[in-house]
C-alpha cells in the first residue's frame, strides 16, 4: 500500500485572481482531480475562504460571507421549520455537534436528504467566491487539508454546477476571457465531450443535467450536439449567452473541438447556424484552376424542373422519377449526404435538404424510415398543389410504419397535420411521439407550450404554434 503523500507547508501554486479567477482554479482543480486546499486572502491580509478538496471534489468549506446550512434545508423544503428551529437552539447551546448530526439524530432528515442539502450548502459556498476582487490571491496547498477540524467530509461536491451559476452571476467581469479562449477556437468545429460519430446524440444535453442548466442554455448546449462551428460573436442578448455558454462548457472539460476527418468535414455543418457546403465535394478541397474542376466534377445532365411543368396533374413528376440516376457523390458517400441533409432540415432550408434527400430516396426507394419521413416533411411544408401534398401524407405515413419506435418521424408527422389545419389529430401524434421518446426535446417542448397555452385561456384551436416559417391556419369563423 502506498504511502500517503506528505502534507505542504507552503503552497503548490499561488497567484491572484486577475491572472487566474476563480472558474479557471475550480475548472482546473476539478480536470485534475487534485486534492488539498484552496485559500483565498483579501489585499488587507484577511482570509476570505478556505475550501478542501479530495480528487477534485469538494468536501469542507469555509467562508467570511455567511451561508449556513440551516438556509439552504428550509430553502430547499428538506426539513420541517419546527425541527430546524429545535436543532438550531441546541446548536447554539454549544454542545460540540453539527448542525446536520443533530438533524440526524432527532430523525429529522435521512442520511442523504442532508447530502443533497451539503452540496447545495458548498455549493452557494463556492459561487460567493466569484464576488471577490481581482487583487485577492490565491494559493492551492497540496494533499493538506486546513480544515480537518471543520466538520465531516462524507459529501464531495462536483465544481460545475457552481462554475455555471458564478459564471451567470458575474460574466460581465469574464467576457474578455471567454472572447479571448473562443477567438483561439477560432473556425473549428466544437462537441459536446461524449459525442461518438454514428453513435446516438439525443442523450448528450441530459447529460449536463448534473449542471443544473437553465431551458435557455440547454438549448445553447443542444446546438453543440453534433460537430458545429460557432457563429460571429455579436453583443446581443443571444450572442452573450452563446459566448457564456460555450466558454462554461469548454471550461469544464463538457464541450471540445471535434475531429472531424476531411471526407466527413461536413459533420461540422450539422448546426442549425450555418450554410452547409455544396454538396458536390467537401469544403477542404478547391481548386484554383476551373478547367481542373471541370475534369474532375463533369457538369451533372440537365433536368428538367418539375416545379415548372404545366398545371396539368397528368405532367406532374415527382423529382426522384426523373431521367437520371443519383449523382456521383451522393452515390459515392451516401452518409454524407445523408448529414447534409439532416444539417439543411434542422435549419429550416427545406428546398435544399428535399434535393438531397431525393438523391438518397432513388438509392433505397421506400424502405429508409427517415428519408421517407424527410421527404414527405419537406414536400408537404414546401408545396400547396393537392398532388404534392398527398404525396407527402404517404411518405410520412410510411416512415411511421418503417419505425413506429421513431419520436422524429411521428414529430414531422403532426408538423404537417397542422399545417393542414388537423389540429386535433396533430395533437394525437405529438403526444404519441413524446411517449414513444421521452427523450425528443421538441416534441416535449411543443406539448408543453400547448399545455401552457390553454391553461392561460387561449383556444385550443390555435394553442398549438406552427412550425417556423409556416403561417398559421386561418379560422374561418373569425374570418
């Protein structure tokens, strides 16, 4: 058995907050997994806190700001008023014990009913040190723990749900920082940490729940999903939180830069952001020369534009029942052009995703549950003409039979409904959808807006929002 390491008299590291503020300590300590002791002195001399770490976790706390534990149970509803008001009384008496054994004692809580209130307790701890002065210095004592006579250290703690709130509490201060780590990303694609291409991504978001995100960082989070490139940053209200977000994520270790290999360069399109590339070739390769491009790229047959045909139902084609086969590239990497498609539907470009996912329909005519569910998605939210949209009904209904497991496909089912104005049927699928994936976030957020809308009095005809860039449908009776 090894040796415990010796404790230090002096510190490992020390510094002041202006060159590393206290996220970045938190952060480190944490990807780390160091264990000792963090203190942090005023420029008077006073020591403001004192925080023990055991492999990068938090067990003992102390600070000069108050923030008893007492707060944080009743806050919390974790125990009764008239049993803390009686442990508090005999805490005060000075009979030697802590608050949380006499609470433990008198039956008043559960072993770990009071964890959950600790890590809540060190927690507010921790968030109070984002308010100190950028002259408070800092130093980290190695496997030393000045604070072995302050309680019990059954409870360690994770930093990141402090980092999140301190750094939503006080990012005014960090946005130069948080610029300057995002400018050194620069154009690369960032991931949420747990992401496996091909692997399934609609766990990834849940798996900040740890966290304690709000909806609207969530959502941040969700765009990092698959590999995307961040937007231009912009001194707007959503710009902020992207920055905010993004900086917290990579801080912690959650988000990195994706690999991404250069024949699925496209993985990184996959943001609702962006323009995807042109889908004849990745955006990594280019050629200076056209007549190069043109020996390597032969210009694809002409097609005729079915959309343009007379009115006659009888001349209508559907795309994919043109004369010509898939093109080379589609052919070639049909994943890829399977990604582009996803990254131009998640954005809203219907037309541009409905060109590729015709491609891949001729490849595998009828039998692929999400390309049918994308082209009948796509035809049915683009074309009015009666043809079109019953042949988007069709290819909607096969993908739910291709996959009636499949959340998407029965969501892109009741978008269409509702746009043809079945409100009531499109309110059954929705809610088949969200029983069938729990896990489908804008199924479950569609459900709970309608939910939230009737129950404020609005007509449950019209409670139900279209999806974007649809009008909603007219009432007549209203007409």
């Amino acid at each position: 058995m090894k040796p415990a390491p010796a404790a230090r008299a002096f510190p490992t590291a020390e510094g002041f907050l202006d060159a590393r503020p206290v996220a970045e300590l938190l952060a480190y300590i944490d990807d780390r997994g160091l264990s000792g002791t963090l203190t942090l002195t005023s420029p008077t001399g006073v020591e403001d806190a004192s925080v023990t770490f055991r492999d990068g976790k938090v067990v003992r706390a102390r600070t000069r700001v108050p923030s008893p534990l007492g707060t944080a149970l009743y806050e919390l509803g974790l125990v009764e008023p008239d049993a803390l008001d009686r442990a508090l009384r005999e805490l005060a008496a000075g009979k030697g014990a802590l608050l949380g054994e006499i609470l433990l004692a008198h039956k008043a809580l559960t072993a770990e009913v009071l964890a959950i209130g600790l890590a809540e307790h060190y927690t507010r701890k921790l968030v109070s040190l984002f308010a100190l002065p950028a002259a408070t210095r800092f130093a980290f004592y190695e496997h030393t723990d000045h604070l072995a006579s302050f309680g019990r250290a059954d409870v360690s703690v994770s930093v990141g749900r402090a980092v999140v709130r301190g750094l939503r509490d006080t990012f005014d201060a960090q946005a130069g920082r948080a610029n300057d780590a995002l400018d050194r990303v620069g154009e690369r694609p960032l991931v949420l940490a747990g992401y496996v291409e091909g692997a399934p991504t609609f766990g990834l978001v849940e798996a900040l729940a740890d966290l304690e995100m709000s909806e609207d960082e969530e959502r941040v989070a969700k765009e990092l999903s698959c590999p995307a490139v961040l937007p231009p940053r912009r001194a707007t209200r959503e710009g902020l939180l992207r920055t905010r977000v993004v900086y917290t994520l990579l801080l912690l270790r959650r988000a990195r830069i994706a690999t991404v290999s250069p024949e699925n360069e496209a993985l990184r399109h996959a943001s609702m952001k962006f323009r995807a590339p042109s889908p004849l070739r990745p955006p990594s390769v280019a050629f200076p020369v056209s007549g190069v491009r043109e020996k390597v790229e032969p210009p694809p047959a002409a097609v005729r534009d079915v959309r343009r045909e007379a009115d006659d139902p009888g001349k209508r084609v559907a795309p994919r029942e043109t004369e010509r086969g898939p093109r080379a590239d589609v052919a070639a990497d049909p994943t890829l052009a399977r990604l582009k498609a996803r990254g131009l539907l998640r954005r809203g470009e219907l037309r541009a995703a409905l060109a590729l996912v015709v491609e891949l329909r001729s490849l595998t005519p009828g039998k692929d549950a999400e390309l049918e569910t994308m082209y009948g998605y796509c035809v049915g939210m683009t074309r009015e003409d009666l043809q079109s949209r019953e042949e988007a009904r069709s290819a909607l209904r096969r993908g739910c039979e291709l996959s009636p497991r499949s959340g998407e496909a029965l969501y892109r089912m009741a978008l269409f409904e509702r746009k043809e104005g079945q409100l009531a049927s499109a309110l059954r699928t929705l809610r088949e959808a969200v029983d069938v994936d729990p896990h489908h976030v804008d199924a479950a957020r569609e459900l709970r807006l309608f939910g939230m809308r009737v129950a404020s009095g609005m007509d449950p005809a019209r409670a139900m929002s279209p999806p974007h860039g649809i009008p909603a449908v007219k009432d007549p009776r209203k007409e």
